[in-house]
C-alpha cells in the first residue's frame, strides 16, 4: 500500500449481547488498525462477530448490547475522537458524512412508498437541510452512474420495480453521496445472482479508484475478498485470528482456520465436493477454554486447551494468534 495513515484505530473492543441463555461474547479484546484509502475485507463464519463489529463503530448496536471496554479513534482530519465516548448528537454527523453503512440485506430496506429520487433527497437533506433538490439529483445521477444504473429510470422507479442487484448497488450509491472517508458494507453480494455479484465487484473496484474512501467489507466469502479487498482480516468467535495482506492471506495463510476457510472456497470447475471446516463454530455464551478454534484445529496441542494466543506479528504485517508460530 503506497499510503498508511491511519483512519481508524480499534483498542481492547469488547462486546456483549444479553440474552435469555446468559450473556454471548460477541467481540472478545478485538484490536486493529484501518488505513486511510485501503480495502480490508473482514470474513469468518457466521457468528464470528463481523456485523457486531460494524454495529460498534457505526453506534448502532441493539440495545441488548453492551460495550463492555475499548475505544475506537477516528482521525478526523488531523483531530482524532473516539467514536465510543463522544456525544451522540456530535456523533449524528459522523454517520453518513464521515463514515457510511450499507447493511446487511440492505436492499430490503429502502422504503417501498418511496422513489429512489426522494431516498436520496431525504438522505443528503438529513444532514445538509440547504442543499437544492436540483443539486441533490445532480449528484445522485453521478453517483448512479458509477453504480452502472441508469439515472433516468432509477430516480423515477420504486424499490419494488428494481431487482435486487439494483437496489443493492442504490444502496451503495447512497452511502456514497456525501463523500464519506470510509464506508462500511456489510455482505454486499450476498443473496445475489451471480452476474449482480460481478457487477458489484466490479463496482467497487472503480469506487475505490474515483473515490478517496476507505472500504470496510464484510464477507463469508473468500472469493469477495480476494476479487476486492487488499488486506484481510480472519475472525473466528469473536476474535481476530489473522490479519494481513491479500497475498500473505492467499498464499500463505498461516492460522488452521484461515487454511479451513481458503479449502472451503469453491473453485471454478472441477471440484465436485465442497470442503467444509469439520465441527461447528462455537457457543459464544460458553466460549471453549485457551483459543476458541481448539475443538476444530487439526493441529491442536495440550497447551490450545488451556491457555488463549494473543495476536503477535509472524512477519511484516501478517499477525496470527496462533501457538504453532511461538516457540
Ligand atoms: N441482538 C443480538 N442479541 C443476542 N445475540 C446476538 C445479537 N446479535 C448477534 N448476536 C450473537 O452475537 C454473535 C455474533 O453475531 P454477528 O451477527 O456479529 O455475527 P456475523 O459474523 O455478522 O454473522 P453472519 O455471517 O451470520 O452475519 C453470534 O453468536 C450471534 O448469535
Ligand atoms: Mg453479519
């Protein structure tokens, strides 16, 4: 990566959900550093914690919830916050403007008695009540035709009259109006055919080249990741197990799990059967004793069920928390 100032710095991140079997450890000390204008690509199975950690950073967290410890800075133009501790009505002007989110199954959740033109009217007069109509769908239509929709019949349609594909790249467009510094997309392809997936793929490989904005997605996919993102992060129950760039995750995935997740990734032709990592992930309300992978790691030694690996730097910028790698 040519640059590496940071944008975003994540320390000690812990969170949990109450519920009615006890409390579900959601994010256990999650620690890491975003750059400023990189794509990093979270993946894990379902329930490692992926969309917990957006929720935290964006502050919409369910109110279950609980922030047990930790901060998330922000540098704001040379200024840096903690997103965690300041003032909501403060922070009101981070969401959107600064930092934007396309959820989960986002394309759901367009309002259905209203046309894309007035979604984006509503959204950029949330947070800027000056700005003409005129100017607000001048800057729709751009952003639209960065999507590859076509203006003149999206503006005018309603959510029901465009595919899932489409509205998933409105939704995109929309996050992408106020020119955030970073925007958070949580499975952006999922539950799509695959020639919407392409398409979005390729999407945001043109909005990471016009914009300047940092792009966090959040994928069970490996393939996603490798079609997009430049740096990846590997969680696993609530942890992060291994971060680096595409290439060390790619060619050498060091911790068992990352190994699990790029077998299971299924290949273009051939391979009849899809592997799949043997067990289940599990209980976060009673997380397994030492590292959390040990019922499922091949590799696991006396010491995995007992003590829990930190995340410590194997080679330059490839962090793993694994024992294998400390002798
Ligand atoms: N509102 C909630 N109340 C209680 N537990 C929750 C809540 N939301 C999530 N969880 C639990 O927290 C853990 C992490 O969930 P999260 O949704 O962050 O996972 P994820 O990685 O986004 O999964 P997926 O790939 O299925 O979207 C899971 O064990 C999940 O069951
Ligand atoms: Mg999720």
């Amino acid at each position: 990566m040519s640059n590496s100032e940071l944008i975003l710095s994540i320390r000690n991140l812990t969170v949990k959900y109450r519920s009615r079997r006890g409390y579900v450890n959601a994010l256990r000390n999650i620690n890491l550093d975003i750059y400023r204008n990189e794509a990093i690509g979270i993946v894990g199975e379902s329930g490692s914690g992926k969309t917990t950690l957006a929720l935290a950073i964006i502050r919409q967290l369910p109110n279950n919830a609980r922030i047990v410890s930790g901060s998330i800075i922000f540098y704001n133009d040379g200024n840096k916050v903690d997103l965690l501790t300041m003032n909501y009505n403060e922070f009101r002007h981070y969401l959107w403007e600064k930092i934007a989110f396309v959820p989960q199954g986002a394309m759901n959740s367009l309002n259905p008695v209203l046309k894309i033109r007035d979604h984006f009217i509503e959204t950029v007069k949330a947070h800027n009540p000056d700005a003409s109509k005129e100017e607000i769908v001048r800057k729709a239509r751009e952003v639209l035709k960065i999507t590859l929709l076509d203006p003149d019949r999206v503006l005018n349609s309603y959510p029901h009259q465009l595919s899932g594909g489409m509205k998933q790249r409105v939704m995109i467009s929309l996050a992408l109006i106020l020119n955030p510094a970073v925007i958070i997309m949580d499975e952006p392809t999922s539950s799509l055919d695959v020639v919407s997936q392409k398409i979005i793929l390729q999407n945001l490989k043109d909005i990471m080249r016009m914009f300047n904005v940092t792009m966090i997605i959040i994928t069970h996919d490996m393939g996603v990741v490798a079609e997009v993102a430049n740096r990846v992060v590997v969680m696993y129950a609530g942890k992060i197990m291994e971060v680096g760039d595409v290439e060390s995750i790619f060619y050498n995935p060091l911790h068992p799990y990352t190994q699990g997740l790029l077998k299971a990734v299924p290949k273009l032709r051939g391979e009849t059967e899809l592997y799949s990592i043997p067990g289940e992930p599990p209980d976060l309300v009673n997380p397994p004793s030492g590292c959390s992978f040990h019922p499922r790691c091949p590799f696991a030694m006396d010491m995995c069920t007992i003590n829990e690996p930190s995340l410590k730097e194997v080679n330059k910028g490839h962090l793993v928390a694994c024992f294998k790698y400390e002798t």
